[in-house]
C-alpha cells in the first residue's frame, strides 16, 4: 500500500469523497440528498479496511462541517478513528516517526477544528458552462504529424467540472500515410489500463457491467478496466483545433469509459511527442492495446 500525503484531503480517496460532497452541494442538492447520495457507511476496502476508512472519515466530516451540516454520530466516528490510530501506524510504517507524528497533527486540528461550530458556512459556488463545443462525444479525429503520418483518437467525453470543459480524448493505435476512415479504425486498438479490483467477480462485475467481455480478451479476471485519457481543455485547444479533422463517430460502450489515468494535453507539440512513438508512451505509462471492436458498440 502507497500512502499519500498526511493532510486530510490528500490522495484519490479523500479528495473523491470531499469533491463528490461539494459537487452535490454547488448543484443546490439539498443536505438530505446529499447524505443520499454519499452515505456516511464503512466500506469494506479488505485488509487496509480502518486506514482507508479514516481517509474517508475524515474527508467527509471536513466537507459536511465546512456546509454546516456535521452530525453527532459524524463527529463520534471521527473521533473513534483517529483512536485507532490506523492512518497514523501506516505513515509511520511506510515513511517513518516523523510522518506519523505529521499525520496525527493533521487529524488533532481537524477535529478541534470540527468540534466548534462553523461561523462561516461555505457558500454554493456558480459555474459558467460552455454551450458551444468544438468537438462531441463519440467524434473521431484525425490528425497528421511532421512524419507526414495520420493518426486518429476518439474524444470518449467531453466533461465540464467546476467551470473547465475538457475534450476527454484517448488515443488508437492507427498509423497510416493516408487520411483513416471509420472502416479502417475498426481493425485497430485502443490504449487502456487494467486496474486492480478489491472486490470479488461478482461485486466488480457489478460495479463495471461487461467488464467480463475483457476478462476473455486478456484470459485474466477480476479487474476494473479503464480508458487512458488524454485532457484538453476547452480554452486549450483554441489554438490547434484546426489540426484536427471529425472523419466520423464511433462510440466505446459507457461502463468501459471509466478512468484508467489521464494528463492534460496543453499544446499540439504535446500529440507530436506523444504519437510519434505511441509504443513507449504506453509502455511508460503501463498501457495496453485493447481491440476497436471489443471496446466499441457495433
């Protein structure tokens, strides 16, 4: 297990947690809904189950008191794991006393912090969204590189999170001195990841429905798939949209779109570092090559 840093919203975890609360809340979900949706239960995260529990915990009560809406039993809970001292053995384990000791600061101010009333609750925050995009889900682009080559992603998504749209573009491996068309994608692949599952079959299957399909594909089981993304945002690629051409649509099914890593793509010399030796990046990244046609809608 790889820790991250000792603050309270430090890591995937904690930062999801936090962020998922606060997104329900900017969108006017009422505290209920929220309580809902992010239900304040202990998930079952196999033998790390009470450190990664604190990270929870202690994301969610900094989200709900910083809303004004921390709870007794939230405030109780908090306090029963930062006696465990779970978070606390493992930086001391992985890092030394030093980290431990950081960690355990960390959690004595938040719960001093949480354990007086809010005097100045968080305001709903109001994000402007883009209505005109330059490219749509499902579009096909194609570009040409100084090699002279053509070279093709799909734009999987387009996201738009607190007020930064981004083009959620992942990369095929097509390669051609000619212009590709739709036809000549459907012979070729798709970066992604294989992700680790915590869970057994049945609960991952459940979780990624049709994750089975490339189980078969890989003769490997229980795992999570995920796309491997490269982000433009919509202010970004203002400056180079004209390199890229729509040559048609091809949709990868929704459960196989999930996050398997990203980084963000801020200039077309970016696609010629990338593309120009697409097998090193991937290999640098621990990607794999995934068929058109498994991951696709026919």
């Amino acid at each position: 297990m790889a820790t991250d840093g000792v603050k309270i919203i430090d890591g995937d975890l904690a930062r999801d947690t936090y962020d998922q609360i606060m997104d329900l809340y900017d969108s006017d979900a009422n505290i209920d809904t929220i309580r809902k949706e992010v239900p304040f239960v202990k998930d079952n995260y196999g033998p790390d189950t009470d450190f990664y529990h604190e990270i929870f915990v202690t994301a969610y009560a900094l989200a709900f008191w910083e809303i004004g809406a921390i709870t007794d039993d939230i405030l109780h809970e908090v306090k029963r794991v930062i006696d465990l001292k779970a978070g606390v053995k493992v930086w001391t384990e992985e890092g030394d006393e030093k980290e431990g000791n950081k960690r355990q600061r960390e959690l004595d101010k938040l719960l001093k912090k949480i354990s007086a009333p809010n005097q100045k609750i968080r305001k709903r925050k109001k994000y402007k969204l883009i209505k005109n995009f330059y490219f749509q889900p499902d579009d096909v682009l194609t570009f040409q590189l100084s090699d002279k080559n053509y070279y093709a992603v799909i734009c999987a998504k387009v996201m738009q999170h607190r007020g930064q749209c981004t083009y959620d573009l992942v990369a095929t491996t097509f390669k051609g001195e000619t212009k590709p068309t739709i036809n000549d994608l459907e012979n070729c692949c798709i970066a992604g990841r294989i992700i680790r599952s915590g869970y057994d079959s049945k609960t991952t299957l459940s979780y990624q429905p049709n994750v089975d399909e490339i189980w078969n594909y890989t003769k490997q089981d229980n795992f999570i798939f995920g796309l491997s993304y490269h982000l433009v945002t919509h202010r970004d690629i203002i400056s180079f949209k004209d390199r890229f051409e729509v040559i048609g649509k091809l949709k990868i099914k929704e459960s196989f779109k999930q996050d398997g890593g990203y980084g963000y793509e801020s200039s077309f010399d970016r696609f010629e570092s990338i593309f120009s030796d697409l097998d090193k990046h991937m290999k640098v990244f621990g990607e794999q090559n995934f068929p058109v046609a498994l991951l696709c809608e026919r």
